[in-house]
C-alpha cells in the first residue's frame, strides 16, 4: 500500500519579494525615519534664507550707517560703507547731555534684568503650583491665565497708568517693574516645564522626609524646570527691554527712562536738531548688543526649554 503511493513534489517556494528602491537622488531620510523630498528641503532653505535676510537687513543697515558722519548718513548708499567714523560718533553719543545714553542704558539694564529674575520666580512659583497641587477653582485658574493672554498690551497701559498714580509709583523705578511681574505667557510656559519635569513621587517623598513645601520647590521645583525656566527668563527680558508704551507713561523725569523712550525723544527732536540723527542710529545698534549677548549666552539652555514640556512621559 504505501508502495502504492506517490511522493507529491514540494510545492515551489515563492520568491520573496524584492523592496522597492527608493531613489536617493530625490528623497533624503531626516531623523525618526522619515523620508522628505530634496525638493522640500531646498525650497524650505531658501525660505527661511530668504526670512533671515529680511530681518537681519535692518541691523546691517544700521550697524554700517553707524560708521558714517552725519552729513554722509544721507548723501551716501544705505548699505556703502563711506569713512569711518564709529568711534568719533560714539565718542559724541557719550558726551551729548552729560551722558545721558549710559544713564539711559543703566536704567534700561536694571529694568530688564532685576524685573526678569522677579518675574521668572513668580511664574515659576505659580505654574508650579498649578502643576503640583490639586484645588478648587484651579482649572478656572488656568482658564483665567489663558483668557488673559488675548488681552492686548496696550489695552492694560491707560488703566495699569492710573493704578499706578493711586499708588503714588508714577516717575519710579517700581512703577515699571511692578506691572511687568504680571506675564501670563511665562505662568503658561512654567505649568508645562513643572508638568513635565517635576515628578509628583519626587514631591512626596520630599514630604515624607519631613520637607516644606516652600523648601520642596526651592531645592527641587526650581532645579528641575532650569531649563524652561531660562526660556521664560529671555522671553522676560526682550519684553522689558523693547517695553516702550508704559514707560512713556508712567516716567516724567528724564534720568529714569530706558533707553527706549530716550531714542524716540531724540528721534523727533532730531527735525530741529540734525546732529541728533546720527546719534539716535549709533545708540540703537549699541542698544541691539545686550540682546545679541543674552540671546547668545543663554541659547543652549532655552533650546532645550523649549521642547521641554512638548512631550509628557
């Protein structure tokens, strides 16, 4: 019987299929594996070339008319470099009023720097709070925080002016840094550094070890949302250092103002006064290295806060 029978031939293995190749030439893999076209990138890069340009322009443009004398500000190209004359035009930019640029400069610097540390530490305190701790009326709160943020600026100044004058804080130096504490922007940005970064098991075993509350988020909070912090810390000091409407406001008396409401002044009394325009020109670019300086010091911390709170665990 089983002589009988006959061995059936194996059937064929089918060949495995070959993947498909994918020209080189036109796809270019990025990082998690995608895989965009050199079309894209190319047309992307000269964009964003094209955006560079267009803002870093304006700062060519004034660092080489700063080089110029007054009469050739405007008797020559806006972009040709005539003879230099920096250091003279610096040299009359110290000198002009007594100084009074550097006295402008220094009130600008504490301005934006004390008024930045104090309002980094407050939204700090506050998103962490948000974060960490469990209310009533807490996602009211954060509504509030949220609604805030699509009120205008410049909607605030007239009222937060008159508040001011109540208090008898116009023409001082807490009548700006007072109302710059409040930036809803930088309490949203920290609810989501402390969301991420701050462990709510870390927290109770801080307080099973006997910690404060106040001593937990002074040795841990602020540690471990460094990074986002540092990004509120920039984002606080631009907006102080380019505030112009309240100042304009709030300060009468010339030895407080910034450094911009003083250009503006010199900017429209340079109609009657000619010299004053070339000075104006030199004191905005020295007004633009402070920025230059902090964006650059700071830039490794807040690349890194920026993603910090886009993705939770």
């Amino acid at each position: 019987m089983t002589a009988g029978l006959q061995q059936r031939p194996a059937a064929p293995v089918a060949p495995a299929s070959q993947p498909r190749r994918r020209g080189r030439a036109s796809r270019t893999v990025v990082s998690g594996g995608d895989r965009v076209s050199r079309g894209w990138m190319i047309a992307a890069t000269a964009l964003v070339a094209v955006a560079s340009l267009y803002f870093l322009a304006p700062v060519l443009w004034l660092v080489v008319a700063s080089t110029k004398s007054a009469s050739q500000l405007f008797s020559t190209p806006g972009f040709s470099l005539a003879d230099w004359h920096l250091w003279d035009n610096v040299r009359e930019l110290s000198t002009y009023d007594g100084g009074i640029f550097w006295r402008w400069a220094l009130n600008s610097v504490v301005y934006s720097v004390v008024g930045s540390l104090l309002t980094t530490l407050l939204c700090a305190a506050t998103g962490y709070a948000l974060a960490v701790y469990r209310f009533r009326g807490r996602s009211l709160l954060i509504a509030v925080v949220l609604g805030s943020m699509l009120v205008p600026g410049t909607v605030l100044a007239q009222p937060t002016y008159v508040l001011l004058v109540n208090l008898g804080l116009n023409n001082t130096y807490w009548g700006l840094l007072l109302p710059g504490l409040s930036y809803p922007f930088g309490v949203l940005l920290a609810w989501i550094f402390a969301q991420n970064a701050v462990p709510l098991e870390l927290i109770e075993a801080a307080r099973l070890d006997g910690s404060g509350e106040f001593r937990t988020f002074a040795t841990l909070g602020l540690r471990l949302m460094s990074s986002g912090l540092v990004t509120i810390l920039l984002f606080a000091f631009l907006g102080s250092w380019n505030n112009y409407l309240l100042p304009l406001l709030v300060l009468t008396d010339v030895e407080l103002m910034p450094l911009t409401v003083g250009l503006t002044g010199w900017n429209q009394a340079s109609i009657t006064i000619p010299g004053l325009q070339i000075l104006t020109v030199v004191g905005s670019m020295i007004s633009v290295v402070p920025i230059a300086a902090v964006f650059l010091a700071l830039q490794r911390f807040w690349r890194a806060g920026l993603t910090a709170g886009s993705v939770r665990g």
